[in-house]
C-alpha cells in the first residue's frame, strides 16, 4: 500500500509540472567547483612590466628585481588532496583548518568552501630590508565584497583570527579539544605572519585567510596594502607601497580519472609489508667530481638506517650517468662540491626515464652555496631535465608537502651543513630555509637541496654529529619517491 502511494504521488509531481522538484529531491545538484586563476586582461591594463605570469600559469608574480613577490590560489581541491590529505580526513572531525575536508553538509548535498586562501612567497633579493604583515591584505570581488584576511591568534590579531573562528565552534568534549589543536597547530606552521624584516637573501612564505566567496564572484582583486619597502633610521616602517594581484574565477570541471589519481595518491600509504618483499634501488651517480665518497657513506647510513628502523632491504648502485640502471632505479643521487658537473645527452635521457618510471632524481650541493660549481652544473642539469618535463614547473617544497610527513613527522627543514659549516671560500646569497622541486604531472620528481645534508649523513665534518632528523628527512624523500611511483605506475 505505501508502495503504492509513492508511485501515484511520484506520478502527481511529474503530471502537475513538479518534475523539478523530483529530481531536486532525489538527484541534489552538484556544487560548482572554482579555480582563481591570473586575469591576464587586468594584469596587460595595468601597464606595469614588474607583473609576470608564473611558469605554472597559475601564479602572478610581482618582480621589482631587488624583491618578488609571488600569489596563488590554493583550492580545496589542492589543499584537501595535496597539502593536507590526512588532515582532511575524518568528517566534522578532520583537521585541516582552511576546508571542511570530507565532511558533506547535509542540507546541501556537497562540501562548501570554508575559506579562501591563497598562498603568498616574498623574496628579498639585494633590497636592505622589507616586510609584509599579512592582515593588511584585502580580497575585493566585482559583487562589492571586501574581506580583510583573518590573523592566528586572537590576543594580537587586529580585526579576526583563525583561533577566534574556531574556538566558536568548538565543542566541549576531548576530541573537540584535540581537533582544535591540530588545526591551530596547523595554521601556525603554514599561515603567513609579520615577523622581523626580511633582510638580504631572506625568504617568507605562507598562506593568506579570507572568507568565501559568493558563487556569482567572477573577478577579484588581492590587495597587500602597506607592504614595508623601508625603514627610517630608528629601524621603524617608513615607505609602503600596495601591490595590487587580479584574478577571474573560472568553473573547473574534473575527469573522473583525474580525481581516482588524485584520491589514489592522496591516501597512498607506505605499505611497509609490500617493501620488505622487494628490493629498493638507490643509484648514485659518479660524474667525475669530488665529495663521491661522502656521498657513498651517506647512502649507507640511511640503508642501514631504514633496515633497521623497517627491516626494509636497499641496494645502492654506483655509476656513471650513461649507466642504464638509473631508468629503473628508486632514487638517483647526484652531489658534489667543487667540480661542475656535465651530463651527456645520453645522460639526460636517463635521468628523464627514471622520472617518467616513477622515480625521483636527488640533487645535493656539498658545499651548499650557489656560487660552487657544482649548484651551477647542477642547475644547468635541473633546467634541462625541466625542458624534457612538459608543463612541469620549478618551486620551493611546501612544507606541508609528504616529504616532511608521509613516515617522520618533520615540522621545521632540518639543519644542513650550511647551518653548521662554515665554507669562506664561497659568498652565500642567501641562508637556505627551504628545499627546492621540479614538479611534473602533480608530482615531485627532483628535489634540489642547497644545503649539504650528505655531509651530515655521513657525519663527515662530526663523527658524533645527531643526524637523526637528517635521516628521517632523506627516509620520507625515498618512502615518497616509492609511494609516488606506484600511484604512477598504475
């Protein structure tokens, strides 16, 4: 009888001109999902040639020559599945403090946008000082919003804080507490904040916080309102200027193959069971040059470092850069100091086999500063693996990237042998605080280091040197590359 009743009453909607409300009832539409992208059009407008577009096309960039500044939006989708996939697991409970992560809003049927942020990199290249604080920046859209980005903390922050945010919605039960932890903790470890001036050679980055747009935004404007370019002789604020970055709002429509890769390699574990039934491949490439064998004793600490810790069996080959094996190798490392390196075409096409097999190509400068010839060479070799990579583009590694967390959990770069060796042969440009990447196809394939960690995993300038977070780092850089592969290779 109830049976009954639903058909006829499903047969009165559709006779009486419901149809509509039918389908809304039993098949909820789809939220549209939105990338910002650069409005090329206002950038041309403004007639400022200090304005770029960023090789990944998605990022502006504001180049004065002695400073750039670099914006770009960060997604959900970005942010749930590639800077915090475990935070953004969990439903009301997930940890990601910029998205609502899994969760699906019962009432609408999809997960609407928390906030919108956008990810901000200032370097100070040969200027005396400058400086930015972050809630200073404005989000205007063409609907008439303007937004003022949100602090951390509520005691010092000028107008809204994340903390203020979330304690309002925080519950009183222990997991309450444990989640609103985690997501400040978060925030304060990637949010962008107002720090000491950035002096020559220094580098900030971070993300910016503003609320969500209306679906009908179609172009806004981020403003960095009073962004420090001088200091007066009491070391005080003295001359601002405003950089003005625009964007158009754009419908993203994702394939269904795109977002199985994604999701596969965002809840990609390390199957530690699986690894100890293979054998691991690390090849070390011997160009020629000096520092080789430090590198060597490196290799082995992790080995033995690993197999310890995961019973986990690798093999370390070493060879010249023609050498076949690198295709089919795990890591490839390449390091050296003094001695510029030169690879063969045969050379780079190995390098580039290993890549598009999976495989992740290492690069250490010894001698951690960019006036050796090896950074050179090694650059030299980064762009030209680059230009074989279509559209893959060359970034600092994010420090929510899975290197710093898909085994060890690594929460600050930890120290190279330029934070402990002195090299006065070489001038350093800049203190590195960061490592660098080549991405291609949404994945890291080479990492550049600058700052000699194989002389501490060899403990070669200290032989009672900790290198213990040395280690975990080089770890989650191979347990990373082993993950990715297997996303890749399906």
């Amino acid at each position: 009888m109830l049976k009954k009743f639903f058909l006829v009453a499903i047969a009165f909607f559709t006779l009486s001109g419901c149809d509509s409300v039918y389908r809304f009832l039993l098949f909820p539409p789809e939220k549209v999902e939105y990338e910002i992208v650069p409005d090329l059009d206002m950038i041309v407008s403004i007639g400022d040639t200090s304005y770029q577009i960023g090789k990944d096309s998605m990022t502006i960039v504001y180049n004065r020559g002695s400073f750039k500044v670099e914006i770009k939006y960060m997604s959900d989708y970005q942010l749930n599945n590639f800077e915090f996939p475990e935070e953004s697991k969990g439903g009301i409970y997930s940890t990601n403090p910029y998205t609502y992560g899994d969760w699906v809003d019962p009432e609408l049927g999809y997960t609407p946008n928390r906030f919108t942020v956008f990810k901000v990199s200032i370097y100070n290249y040969t200027a005396p000082k400058i400086n930015f604080d972050p809630e200073n920046a404005i989000l205007l859209s063409d609907r008439g919003d303007r937004f003022i980005a949100y602090g951390l903390d509520a005691k010092t922050s000028k107008f809204h804080s994340l903390e203020e945010y979330y304690r309002a919605r925080k519950g009183s039960s222990g997991i309450d507490d444990e989640v609103f932890e985690a997501r400040m903790g978060i925030a304060r470890r990637t949010m962008l904040t107002y720090g000491r001036p950035l002096y020559k050679g220094d580098s900030r980055e971070g993300l910016i916080v503003f609320d969500p747009l209306s679906e009908g935004v179609k172009r806004v404007k981020v403003i960095l309102k009073d962004f420090i370019v001088g200091y007066d002789e009491n070391n005080v604020p003295s001359d601002f200027i405003d950089i003005n970055f625009y964007f158009k709002r754009v419908p993203v429509i994702r394939t269904p193959k795109d977002t199985t890769k994604v999701i596969a390699l965002a809840e990609s574990r390390v199957d530690f069971k699986s690894l100890k039934e293979k054998e691991i491949k690390i090849f070390q490439v011997r160009y020629g040059g000096d520092g080789e064998d430090i590198i060597e004793a490196g290799l082995k600490n992790l080995a033995e470092f690993l197999n310890k810790k995961e019973g986990l069996k690798i093999s370390i080959e070493t060879g010249k850069p023609e050498s076949k094996s690198i295709a089919d190798a795990d890591l490839v490392i390449i390091g050296g100091g003094v001695v510029k390196p030169q690879f063969s075409p045969i050379a780079i096409d190995n390098f580039v086999a290993c890549i598009k097999n999976g495989g992740i190509i290492l690069i250490d400068d010894l001698s951690h500063s960019r006036s050796s010839q090896f950074n050179m060479g090694a650059r030299d070799l980064l762009d030209k693996i680059k230009s074989r990579l279509e559209d893959s583009y060359i970034e600092k590694i994010f420090q929510t990237h899975p290197i710093y967390s898909i085994w060890a959990k690594i929460k600050e770069l930890p120290l190279g042998a330029d934070d402990i060796v002195e090299v006065k042969e070489f001038e350093r440009e800049e203190k590195y605080t960061f490592l660098e990447g080549l991405f291609w196809q949404r994945r890291l394939v080479v990492v550049f280091s600058s700052k000699g960690y194989m002389r501490i995993l060899s403990k070669f300038d200290n032989p009672s040197i900790d290198n213990t977070a040395q280690l975990q780092l080089f770890s989650n850089i191979l347990l990373y590359a082993l993950s990715s592969r297997q996303v890749a290779m399906k």
